[in-house]
C-alpha cells in the first residue's frame, strides 16, 4: 500500500511546544467586583450587644433557679417593676414606631450591599473605585491647557468636574478630555463639567 504524496501547500504546520495553545485565553480567572460594608452600619453591633444582654438575663435566671444561693432571678424583679402598670395613651404610637422600625431593619438586612467600584474593560476583571475614578478625571482635566485648577466627584453613574478657568469654550474641551481618560470603563458614566471663572479686570500700571 502506498501513502498519497502530501501537499506542502495543505499540510499541517508543527506548532511549537513552548507555545500556548489558546493565544485567547486569558492570563487568569476575572476576579469578581467588590462590594462595601454592609448598610446596617452601626446597628449591627448594637443588636448583638442586646442579644448578648438577652442571654445573660436567661442564663442568670437558670442559674438562680437551679442554686438559690445566687439570689432571686432578674426577670421575677423586673415582672415586679411592672406590676400595677396601665395602658398609657403613649403607647399605641411608641408601639407603632417600635413595629416601623423593626421593618425597617428586616429590610435593610436583607437590601445588596453597595457597590463602589466601576469594571474596567479587561479579561482578568480589573475593578476601579470611585475615588480613583475621581482622580483620573482630575488628572486630566488638569492637563487641559487654560485650566488652572480641577476637582472631581465621581458616583458610579455621574463624574461632575470642577475647574478654574477663563477661556471661553473650556468645558467642552475639559469634558472630552476626561470622556477619553475614562474610555476604559466597560460602563460609560456621564461627564459633567462645571467651570469657574476668576477673570479679574487689571488696569495698566
């Protein structure tokens, strides 16, 4: 049996070994965007400081029943404390803004946590914050000719500009310049530029 001569032209080409097979890939996993503190904020703690209050009343109150030795229970004093009290007219609202509060938590708890980063269009998940993003609009504000000062707040949706200057038609200028800086989010934010003018008339000495 004889082998048919191969094409040179249809041939396949080595390839080399120290080569990667996909020149596509990326370099590694995208990591994922980080998300800030939870929206509780100083609530949290506070509830565990009540729930560990909580506790420690239940705890003491077995104690004291299993050894009479450690005194009476807390809750047999307090129950004390309460007897002979009345309704009050005060609290039908305290019980409403009581029960408005507890929603309020329950769905605070369960609310996304924030977000304040913006994506970066790259394969390896590249993530800026908004104070960065903040920065990088100030730098290149700051390197428009005519611009004598900038300042920059950034959300993840809005970068507002501020900068000093007197020539005419500056923003527009300013906010191109800052559109092109932040080019490289995969998420466009909107640009607004605010400008100042310190023009003063100076009269020949």
């Amino acid at each position: 049996m004889t082998q048919a001569p191969t094409d040179p032209d249809t041939a396949p080409v080595p390839t080399d070994p120290a080569e990667p097979a996909d020149q596509g890939a990326p370099a590694m996993p995208a990591a994922r965007q980080r998300t800030g503190a939870g929206r509780i904020g100083a609530v949290g703690p506070l509830l565990a400081l009540l729930l560990t209050a909580i506790g420690v009343v239940l705890l003491q109150d077995a104690l004291s029943r299993a050894d009479t030795r450690l005194g009476r229970p807390w809750l047999y004093s307090l129950t004390d404390g309460l007897n002979g009290f009345f309704a009050r007219w005060w609290l039908v609202p305290s019980g409403i803004a009581l029960a408005l509060l507890g929603l309020w938590l329950i769905i605070t708890a369960l609310r996304p946590r924030s977000r304040k980063t913006l994506a970066v269009t790259s394969a390896t998940g590249v993530f800026l914050r908004t104070r960065d993003i903040a920065r990088l609009a100030s730098s290149a504000a700051d390197d428009v000719d005519g611009v004598q000062g900038a300042h920059c707040v950034a959300s993840r949706r809005k970068v507002t500009v501020t900068v000093e200057s007197d020539l005419p038609g500056i923003a527009d200028t300013v906010q191109e310049t800052v559109e092109q800086r932040l080019s490289a989010l995969a998420d466009p934010v909107a640009v607004k530029v605010r400008v100042r003018s310190h023009f003063t008339r100076r009269e020949g000495s």
